[in-house]
C-alpha cells in the first residue's frame, strides 16, 4: 500500500488511502480469522491413513484432512516407530470441516462405510494395533455424537457383527511425514493398487453398494501381469525367485555388494521395497537391510520348508516372494531382511524423480 500512497501526488489523498487500505486489511484479517474459528476438527482412525485421507476429503464440507499418528504415548513418533507396534499410536487422520455444511455426527455417519469397524484386528490386509479403527473425541460433545451414530449402525444391522470401534478422548495427534499427505494425488498409481489390493474396496462396494465400477485398478494402476506374460518379462532366475520361492546363488547376485545410494523396487510391481539408507554388508551373500522402506508394501507369511519355520516376505501389490527376515541383524531393529536380488530392482537416487519416486527424494536430502 506504501507504493500506492508513493505515486499518488496529493500527500492528504495519500494518507487516506492509506488507512483506508489498512482498515481493510484488518477487516480482511478479522473475517479470515472468524472464518478459521468456524472451522471444526475430527480425529479418527480406520486403517491405511492414505485411504481414510483419500475417502474423508471427498465429503462436501471438508476442507482438509491431515494423515498423523494418535493414541499413543511416543512424543513425534516417526512413521518407522507406530509401523512396529510398539508406540500404541495408531495411523489417524484429522479432519476439518465447516459445521454450517457438514455436522460432526454426518462425518462419523460417513466414516463408517469406508472401513470395516468389525474388525479388531487391523484394517484388511493390514494386521496390528497400529492399524485398528478409533474414533479420538475432543469433547464430551463429540462423545455423545459418536456413541450415538455406533449405536444406530450396530442396530441397523447391516454388518453382520457388532461394530468393535473404540470411542477414544483425543491427547495429543502428530501429523506425518510429508510424504504420507495427499499420497492418493502423488502417488495415483501406487495408491490405486495398493487400496484396490488391500481388500478395502471389495469390501465397501460389497456391503455399502458403493463405488460401483471401481472395483478394478484404473489405467495406469499396477494389475499383476498373467503367467505367460511372467515367463516373458522375467529372467529364468527372476521368475523362479518371484514366482516359485527360489532362492538365487550367494555373492553371485546383482545387488549384494552395491553400495550406491537408491530405492530398491518390486521387479513385478514396482513398489518401493527397502532404501540403500536401511542396507548393510552381512556376510551372507544376499542383500541385506535392517527393515522395510514403506512397511505396508511389505507382507509376512509363515515358510514351513526345509524343515524349519521361518518367516517369508513378500511384496504386497506384486506378491512376489521376496527373501526372508532374521532377528540376527544389527541395530536399531536388529533384524535382517535377507532379500533376493533378482526380486529387487535398483533406483538410483539421481533417478527417483524421473521414475515417479520423487516423494522419496528427502530421504536423502538428510544425509547431506
């Protein structure tokens, strides 16, 4: 406003101008500030918080949801520390929204039938606490307005089972990293596949009649190619490692001893697996890492071959047999994701963005 007073030649004009434009200004302030205050928040939990975020935003209302971490005692917890389980965080998300569009009982109505809040368990293909359903009250008010929506859904009947969702008072919610906001608009594809995979949308258009049609990955979204299409793609090794549980020859593999800096990838699917950051040397032959780089991609199933139990992992949009974890590794988790080369694909950092894994980039930022 100073430069307007400047070209205006009338000095008694310019002064004027001058508060009028400041009255205007705190006006304006005024009316953005009462129009923050209107505004209301909701903290709730229902598993993957990429799919909560993705389904909370699309309800006319809302302004924002931000993906965090709620319930538990860990002061910022990394999204590393609530995927082992052990912060008793669960993967939340906090939703604003304009109460003169969209009441608090209609977001948690609308909740609902995005998850299933039968299961105690976990969300879907996701098991453990971190990923069981909440629904964090900041009031008594809230309180009353949730119990009352769980109450008219267990009798409504339409899931079959009661409805297992804990009304929990909300102490404190951290947001997540960067790279978790807004994944579905980042990440299309990958988000895609992921919720299509997970089981989450079967089970909405199942029991709510909704999102007929989008079922199915969309185009551009990961569909696992058909066996003969494998056998085409994939190396004889690849194949057999991916496919047949095989396991590829010690120090005669093609990641073991790399020590470039990188993302190592799905070789079917694409999804990111472990980062160089997490790799160390093990002795063992195999390229070793101390744990997942995104812990959902990751799927543990119980190996009974060879006459032991071991733990086997797997990608979880590829299901591509992957290597096996060991709780003989080093620090800070002690454990030893032993992975088989021909499974992986290497990303080199220098080609994240290109390769549409940009979101990653800042891992690597932090070392400089």
């Amino acid at each position: 406003m100073s430069l307007k007073a400047y070209c205006i030649s009338l000095a008694g004009v310019a002064l004027l101008l001058v508060a009028l434009a400041h009255t205007g200004y705190a006006a304006e302030k005024e009316t953005s500030m009462t129009e923050t205050k209107k505004l209301e928040s909701a903290t709730v939990a229902g598993g993957c918080f990429w799919c909560v975020e993705s389904d909370m935003e699309k309800l006319p209302g809302v302004v924002k949801v931000v993906s965090g971490y709620a319930g538990g005692e860990e002061v910022n917890p990394s999204y590393e520390q609530v995927s082992s389980g052990t912060t008793g965080h669960r993967e939340a998300v906090q939703i604003s929204f304009d109460p003169t569009l969209v009441t608090y009982r209609e977001v948690i109505d609308y909740f609902w039938k995005h998850f299933d809040p039968t299961d105690a368990g976990g969300s879907f293909g996701d098991r453990g606490a971190q990923y069981t359903s909440a629904i964090f009250y900041h009031d008594e008010s809230q309180r009353r307005d949730a119990e009352a929506s769980k109450e008219a859904l267990d009798a409504s009947g339409r899931l079959g089972k009661p409805v297992v969702t804990p009304l929990i008072p909300l102490t404190s919610f951290y947001e997540a990293e960067a790279y978790h906001q807004d994944y579905y608009k980042k990440s299309p594809a990958r988000y895609k596949t992921y919720q299509y995979f997970s089981g989450r949308d079967k089970y909405v258009n199942k029991t709510w009649g909704k999102n007929a049609g989008k079922s199915a990955p969309e185009k551009g979204s990961f569909v696992k190619p058909d066996d003969e299409t494998l056998r085409r793609l994939l190396t004889e090794v690849q194949y057999d490692v991916t496919q047949n549980k095989g396991t590829e020859p010690p120090f005669e593999n093609e990641y073991w001893d790399n020590k470039a800096e990188g993302l190592y990838v799905d070789r079917v699917s694409g999804e990111p697996l472990f980062s160089s950051r997490d790799k160390y040397k093990s002795g063992t032959g195999w390229p070793s890492f101390t744990r997942p780089l995104v812990a959902d991609n990751i799927v543990e199933k119980q190996d009974r071959s060879f006459f032991s139990v071991r733990t086997e992992i797997r990608s979880r949009m590829g299901d591509s047999h992957l290597g096996h974890v060991f709780d003989d590794g080093p620090p800070p988790t002690g454990l030893r994701y032993c992975m088989n080369s021909a499974a992986l694909r290497f990303v080199p950092k220098d080609e994240l963005e290109k390769e549409g894994y940009g979101e990653f980039l800042p891992l690597f930022e932090e070392r400089k």
